[in-house]
C-alpha cells in the first residue's frame, strides 16, 4: 500500500517535521486571516469559526500534532 511505501521513505522524525510544519502553515494562515478580519471589522474575531464565516478562509486549519482544529489562542 501506498502508507507502507511512505513508511518506507520518510522516518519517525521526518513526519514529525512535516506535521509541525503544516502545523506552522496553519497557524501563519490563521494569522493572515485574523489580521484582514481586524482591518474590515475593527475588532477581534470571537472564533476562528468566525474567520471561516467572514470567508477569510475555507475551513479551520488542523493541529497535525494532535489532531485537533486550530484556535486563536494557539497563535
């Protein structure tokens, strides 16, 4: 299968990398779309939720270290 191959190829610690830069990604995202949010709205998002409504971003980016969406406390 095609999980076995990549298990084959990338290590313990690479994938451990990968995910704390989606991470990274995710969390910068967030970031971008907090910033615009701020400048249309003149104030603070309640939630991320509220940056998918605005349509500042499609969906909540992923936590990869542990699974879960992304919050604005996380930045």
């Amino acid at each position: 299968t095609e999980a076995a191959l990549l298990k084959q190829i990338w290590k313990e610690g690479d994938i451990a990398m990968m995910k704390a830069e989606m991470t990274r990604i995710g969390k910068l995202k967030l970031r971008l779309a907090l910033a615009e949010f701020q400048l249309k709205n003149k104030g603070q998002a309640p939630d991320a939720q509220a940056l998918v409504k605005a349509g500042l971003i499609d969906q909540i980016p992923v936590d990869y270290t542990n699974g879960k969406p992304l919050d604005l406390t996380s930045l």
